[in-house]
C-alpha cells in the first residue's frame, strides 16, 4: 500500500489516531445534519421558503458523501469486498437518491421520487460505524445469532399452536377468530405483551388459555435479552482497537496484533 492510501486507511477507515476522531466527527455531523434536512423537507412549515437552501444542503452532503464512498473504495485492497458490505450497501443508499432524483422525471413520477429521497434516513446507520459501543452490541448479536435464531423458531412453534388452540376455542362463539392466519396474529401481539386490542377472546376457556400465553410472554421476553448480555460481558472484557484490515476489512483486532486474526494480512 503505499503512503497516501496508507495514511487516507488511516483516517477514513481508523479512529485511534486524532486524525481518524476528527474525521469521524466531521462525518457524524454531516450525517446528523442530512437527517435534519430529510425531516425538514417532510414538512413545509417548519421553515417557510427554504427549499434552495435545502436543496443545497443535500447536494453538499450527497457531493461529500459521494467523495467519501469513492476513497473508500479505492483504498481498499478489495473493492468489491466493501462495496457488497453492511456498511457499503448503506454508504450506497445514502447517496443514490438524490442522484436518482436527476434520472427518474415526470410528474407521475414525483411521488416514486420522493420516496426514493426517504432512503437517505439510511445515513443515521453510518453513525454506527462511529460508536464503539455499537460495534460490541453488533459483534455480541453476530456472535449470538444461532441462539436467538433457534429461540424464534421456538416462539414459532408456540405461536403457530397457541393460535391454532384459540381458533378451536373461539371461533364458534367469536367471529374475531374466524380463521387460523387471524388468531396467529392474536397469538403474537399477546405473546409479545403489544395487546392492541383490536382481536380479545369470549369465552372463559379462551380468556384462561390468554392469560397463560401473556404469563409466558413475560417469560420470553427475557431470553433474548439475556443471550445478548452474556455477549455483550464477553465483549466488554475485549481489549480491541478500531484497526481495520486493508484486505478484508475487518476490524476488532487486539492492540497488540501485527496481522488480522481473520485473513492473516498485516495490519497497519
């Protein structure tokens, strides 16, 4: 690599220098401020007549944005590794709105437009990239994907059979459970303790059998959040840096660590 890409990895893509912090916080404002230029727009009346200077304010941080996708991308010594990424979908997304808004015309077309300008809300997950705190909860919910995913299928099963149960139950006297597809969603919205409302059983048997799922609800509620923080100490006990390899692009890496732990390639 040589000494500018070296030192542009450095500031874009690493936060341990003063450099890489200084940058870091320039881009969460620039994020910051995209995201109160959406909100603005939604609304007319916030402030009157300024659509220039909001139209303004969005290409200079699409233009920005835009020169920070392509550094990237040409410092990496995989493009195509970053661009297919989490985070390079979503530098992707924060920019290709307004540009589209340039392609896409026709006043039938203004509504589809303006939905595709929505997508800039996606720039509020870049400021991920620039908490610590998140990369752990993100590494703790990677690390504990097949726990929760074996725990959903669970909650699957109970709920295909506790609506199943209720429509037995109910739907003779109850035309709100008039079929299974309507009393599953009965069962999640009372199982995940939403309770709207809107569908409640009549019946005695059927209002024993729901306050069985809402206590076991309540139970369920903790599994998840338990499987997480047992992660999330064993992340916290970690001592990582913000490093990320130039070849694959993976960060965490001990303080002390030469080479990335993932493909084997020297760290800066």
């Amino acid at each position: 690599m040589n000494p500018v890409k070296r030192r542009l990895h450095q500031l874009i893509f690493e936060a341990d220098t003063k450099a890489g912090k200084r940058f870091d916080l320039f881009l969460i404002l620039l994020i910051l401020l995209s995201i109160v230029v959406v909100m603005i727009e939604s609304d007319d009346t916030i402030i009157p007549q300024a659509d220039k200077w909001l139209v303004i304010a969005e290409w200079a941080v699409t233009i920005l944005f835009t020169v920070e996708y392509v550094l990237r991308i040409w410092i990496v010594d995989k493009p195509r590794k970053y661009i297919f990424s989490f985070f390079g979908v979503i530098d992707l997304l924060a920019i290709l709105p307004t540009y589209l808004g340039l392609i896409v015309g026709g006043s039938q077309m203004l509504i589809v437009v303006r939905a595709l300008r929505l997508i800039r809300i996606f720039r509020i997950l870049k400021l991920t990239r620039y908490v610590k705190e998140a990369s752990a909860l993100w590494s703790a919910l990677v690390t504990s994907r097949n726990k929760i995913g074996v725990f959903l299928f669970v909650v699957l099963i109970l709920v295909t059979i506790m609506g199943t149960v209720m429509y037995i139950i109910e739907n003779p006297y109850n035309e709100s459970f008039r079929s299974i597809p309507e009393s599953l969603y009965w069962a999640i919205v009372t199982l995940t303790t939403v309770g709207y409302g809107d569908i409640a059983p009549v019946t005695m048997l059927g209002k024993f059998v729901a306050g069985l799922i809402m206590i076991t609800g309540y139970a369920i509620i903790a599994v998840p959040t338990g499987i997480v923080t047992s992660e999330l100490v064993k992340e916290s006990g970690r001592p990582l840096n913000t490093r990320v390899c130039p070849s694959c692009l993976e960060e965490g890496h001990d303080y002390e660590a030469a080479f990335c732990k993932y493909c084997g390639n020297k760290l800066q």
